[in-house]
C-alpha cells in the first residue's frame, strides 16, 4: 500500500490528525490494534478545552458534541469542608468547562473519516518501522486476519499511546518520569448530577470529584493506593467513603445509586524529547502522559497534531520542510507547562503517602490562596480551559 502520512493509532491524535490532513486534501492511513467496538467502548471522562471546542466544531466533527456534552462555567474547589466555586467563565472572558468523553470524540472522528472515504485498519499486530531516514519509510504490520501487509509513506505518524512502538525507534530521545504514589478509583453510576459543575475536593482521607456524564449516568473518583485490588472495593465502601470526603459544614448530601463500571488507574508524567525522528514524528501519549487531575491529556493531544496538520500542509502545499524540522520545538513549551499545571492541581489536592504536618499545612495554605486571590483564580482558570492553541 502507498499513502502519504501512514498513522499509527486510532486514538485521540491519530483520529485527529488524519482528520484535519483530509481537510487539506492530504492522504492518510490509520493503523489501529484495537477493533473499532473495543476503541468506541473505552470509556474515558473528557474534558475538553474551549480551542479544543471551536476546532471541532469548526472542522465539521461538533453536531453531537453540541447536542450531548454538558457545559459549565467553571468547577468547585472543596476543603475542610467548605466549597469554592472558581467561576472560569468570568475570569476567562467567557471561556466554559465543557464535559464529553474521549471516546465519544473518537465515534465522531471514526464515523466523519468512513463517510469521507478515510482509510483504517483496526486489529492490526506487529507494526514494525522501518527506513525512517530515506524518503520512504514504511510500516509493516499485520492485518486482523494475521496476513502480513506493508504501508509505504512520506511521513509516518506514531500516536500509538504510552504503551506503543513508535517512540522506540527514535535513538536520541530523552525521557522525563514521574510515577506518583496513588492512583484513581473511577466510577459510573446511575445517580441524579451532583451539581452543576465539576467538584474537586481535597480531603483528610483522599482527593476525591465528583464529575458528571449525562443527567442519569455520573462519574466519580477516588484516591486510592494503585495497587489496590477492585473485589477490596465493594459498592458500599465507594459511596461511605464518597460521601465522607465530600461532604461540607452547610449538609452537602450525594445522593447514590447503582455502580456498573468501576476501575483502578496509575498516575504519571512523562515527556520524551525529542518528538521526531527522521521522517517519524510521535504525539499524543506517545510523546507525553499527565495525570488527569488537569483535565490535559486529550487537548495536549490535539495540539500536537494541529501543529504537526499545519507542518504537513505547509510541506505539501508550498514545497516547505521548516515546520516539520522544528516540530518538536514547537510542541515543548506547551507541552512542558501542561505537564506543570497537571503536577500543580494534582500535589495540591491529593494526599501525599507520607507527608508531615507541614506539607499538610503548605497545601491548605496553597487552596486558599487560589479560591482567594482574583490573580491566582484566573491563573488556574487560564490554564484548565486552555491556553491558545499556538502557546
């Protein structure tokens, strides 16, 4: 097979990214490990930045996120048993919290590139690269039926995730991890909205938010150790410990119902530079990972890809290389400040295994500067709708 950008990975970035090509008349091909039902029924919270919004919207991929996502105007911010609204709306200029999840974005970037004639292959195993400093570099893989098959590019793509192989082929990265000594205990649940915003609380006991999905369906988090194991957290044992790391002075009461899908996650950060290698340029999780207590992952994502979009066209159209040669520089900025934001949100409301006194004291004392200073409020509020896409 020939094509132009040969993508590895049908997730956010990919998906994306083989989008905004075909807007510019570029070719592509995704090359997915998943089947396409076990990709569409991941489920994953979203939190979409308000550029994030526009871009989709604006490249004809927004009609059900207008009609299903739910919109806020800013998020809660709990402790000692009080709540403070951070209005992100007014300290913005009108900017909102918009709630849809990863993989409902990934149905309509899936269903928008089959009805445009895009071209994926899901269930795919062995991807292997290969002549990533020639003008031809290629992808051999195997197709879901097991048969070896080979895909020849200008480019190639690798948005294959933390896990996948692409970042392995770049022989001069530098990677940046930090594991952090808890994880999340996320929840659906059939329950009435708790409120109409996102609420993040830092409690004695653990972090906790309290996020929605729908006006039936919520999604609900904990800290918990990340190697817990699942059958030790009956239902029960959520909602008591739910309702007791969120409750407030004034009688706050979640209401509870029944749970259908709960999981464990491990927390991260990472950055690899650098992002490009040859003719291979990675983005997305392959590139870098933040806990999600910033809401980052999906719109640093995004704006990898747009600005890799803008190189391509820019090499295609007008015969011009320089956005592809400093691609990586272009991504690190932002990169580096979504990964300090996520840090920031995420020291700040969770409980440190092994903390003394004074770091408790350090992180109260951190909380109420944000909820009480208008300069500290608007910085948090700038950060978790999004800077610009170019920042």
């Amino acid at each position: 097979m020939r094509t132009q950008v040969g993508i590895i990975g049908a997730g956010p970035a990919g998906l994306l990214l083989s989008h905004l090509l075909a807007l510019e008349g570029i070719e592509s091909v995704v090359l997915e490990r998943k089947s396409r039902e076990a990709v569409e029924g991941t489920i994953k919270a979203g939190v979409l930045e308000h550029w994030v919004v526009d871009l989709l919207r604006e490249t004809g991929v927004g009609e059900r996120l207008d009609r299903e996502a739910t919109f806020h105007d800013g998020i809660e911010l709990r402790f000692l048993g009080r709540g403070h609204f951070i209005d992100m709306r007014r300290l913005t200029g009108g900017k909102g919290v918009t709630i849809y999840a990863q993989h409902e974005v990934l149905k309509d970037l899936i269903a928008s590139r089959l009805e445009k004639g895009g071209t994926l292959y899901f269930g795919v195993s062995g991807v292997e690269l290969d002549g990533l400093n020639g003008p031809h570099p290629s992808i051999r893989f195997r197709n879901h039926e097991g048969q070896p098959q080979e895909l020849v590019c200008d480019f190639i793509a690798g948005c294959d995730g933390y896990h996948g192989p692409s970042r392995s082929y770049i022989p001069n990265r530098r990677e940046y991890l930090r594991h952090y000594p808890f994880g999340w205990l996320g929840i659906l649940a059939e329950a009435p909205p708790a409120a109409p915003h996102l609420i993040y609380t830092n409690h004695e006991r653990g972090f906790a938010l309290l996020s929605t999905r729908t006006s039936k369906i919520q999604r609900y988090y904990l800290q918990v150790d990340p190697h817990d194991d699942l059958a030790e957290w009956p239902d029960d044992r959520i909602w008591d410990e739910l309702k007791a790391r969120v409750a407030t002075e004034d009688g706050f009461h979640l209401v509870d119902g029944p749970i259908f899908q709960k999981n464990i996650v491990a927390m991260r950060s990472f950055v690899c530079e650098t992002m490009q290698y040859g003719r291979l340029f990675i983005a997305g999780d392959a590139a870098h990972t933040v806990p999600p207590t910033g809401a980052k992952g999906l719109n640093l994502a995004a704006a990898d890809v747009v600005k890799l979009a803008r190189a391509f066209t820019r090499y295609y159209q007008h015969h011009d290389d320089q956005g592809l040669e400093t691609y990586s520089a272009q991504c690190a900025r932002r990169v580096w400040r979504a990964e300090h934001f996520s840090w920031f949100m995420t020291t700040m409301l969770h409980r440190i295994p092994g903390e003394t006194e004074i770091d408790r004291k350090f992180q109260l004392a951190q909380l109420e500067y944000v909820v009480r200073s208008e300069a500290s409020a608007k910085s948090l509020a700038e950060n978790y709708v999004g800077l610009p896409p170019d920042w």
